[in-house]
C-alpha cells in the first residue's frame, strides 16, 4: 500500500478544520442574531450521518459546502482578531476538548453514533429536511455530551439563547463541531499544528478557495 501524500494529508486536515470552523461560526450567528446559512448548516448536520465517508469534503456533500468554513478558517489565520473571531477560537478548543473526552469514553461514543443512526432512518422513512433533525440531534447531545464535566458556554443574545428552536440548533451544531474534531484527528491533526503548520494550513486553505470554490 502507497503512503498517502502530505500533500493531500493537509488538505484533508484543512477541510476537517473547515467543517468545524463552519459548525462553531453558525453557532456564533445563531447565538447572537438568531439566523443562520441554510447551506452551510445542513452541510454540517450532513456530517453526523456520513458514516462511511471516503474524505472529508464526502462528509459534507463536497468541498464546496464549506466554502463558509474555509472563509471563517482564512479569516481566523490572517491578521489580528476581533472579539467575535476570539469568541470563534474559544468556541473551536472546546469543541477538541468535548471531542478527545468523549473518544476516552468507547461506551458514550457507541450510544452517540446509535442514537445518530437511528435518527437517520428516521428522515429516510419521513422523508425530511435534514435541518428538521436538529432537536433529535440536540437530544443526543444534552443526553450525553452535557453530562461531561467540561461544558462550552455560549454567549451571544439572551433573547436568541432562550429560544428553544435556537438551542436546539446549536447544540446539534456543536455535535457537528465534535465530529469534525474527530475527522481532524484522524488526518492526524493535532493542537501544536496551529502554532507550527500554521502557515501551511492558511496557504492551503486559500489554495482551495482559489481553485476549487466558484467565484
């Protein structure tokens, strides 16, 4: 068997790291404004039931579904940060955190992908829009990864936080955010790539906007 290229190794990185910038981004819009882009979010809810995906862009229906992620990635690298982007990164090392316990739980993992495959032959037989499955997802998630002892804290409008529809779609965004952290782990990601691959993350990150993102 042929070893993979680094080439294509940080690409698959890139993308994981897209998908969870998208996932915790569109937490960010939700928790402060309520609204949030239909294609982007379903393309994260897609994620949690791509159980046999060959690549990363696969989980989510195709590189082009994270063109939101790729943009958010791109801005995070560039320059200096505003407070909304600061909020992005504490968002992104909680959702590694939530991600590397519940691996060290095998038993809370299998009763996550269960319940996840359940609710998927549950859309097939209704026929749903994904985006209809977020309170069956936010359920997962309050029935498991709430119980953890480290917990991310949303901030954001106390109006759109205590909306039920909205809590809902945040917490299935931030199950979307864990399964990125693992698609990113398993292209052997790893917290010291920021300070060190920085920049090679960043260039391949505009690489494919350039070249693979319609303008």
């Amino acid at each position: 068997m042929a070893d993979s290229n680094p080439d294509d190794t940080l690409r698959e990185q890139v993308l994981a790291l897209a998908g969870l910038c998208q996932a915790v981004s569109l937490v960010d819009s939700i928790a402060r404004t309520g609204t949030a882009e239909p294609e982007p979010f379903e393309a994260c809810l897609q994620s949690l039931f791509s159980f046999s995906a060959q690549t990363t862009a696969d989980a989510y229906g195709g590189v082009v579904k994270l063109e939101l992620g790729l943009r958010r990635l791109n801005d995070l690298l560039s320059g200096e940060r505003s407070q909304s982007d600061r909020e992005l990164v504490r968002y992104l090392i909680g959702a590694t955190q939530l991600q590397r316990q519940l691996e060290k739980q095998p038993d809370v993992a299998a009763i996550v992908r269960s319940r996840l495959e359940h609710s998927a032959k549950g859309a097939q037989v209704n026929s749903r829009n994904i985006s209809e499955l977020s309170p069956s997802i936010a359920a997962v998630y309050k029935d498991t990864i709430s119980h953890f002892k480290f917990r991310i804290k949303v901030n954001g409008s106390a109006q759109q936080l205590q909306n039920e529809h909205n809590a809902d779609r945040i917490r299935a965004l931030l199950m979307a955010a864990i399964r990125a952290g693992y698609l990113w782990r398993q292209q052997g990601g790893r917290r010291l790539h920021f300070l060190f691959k920085k920049q090679a993350i960043l260039r391949t990150a505009r690489d494919i906007l350039q070249r693979e993102i319609p303008h």
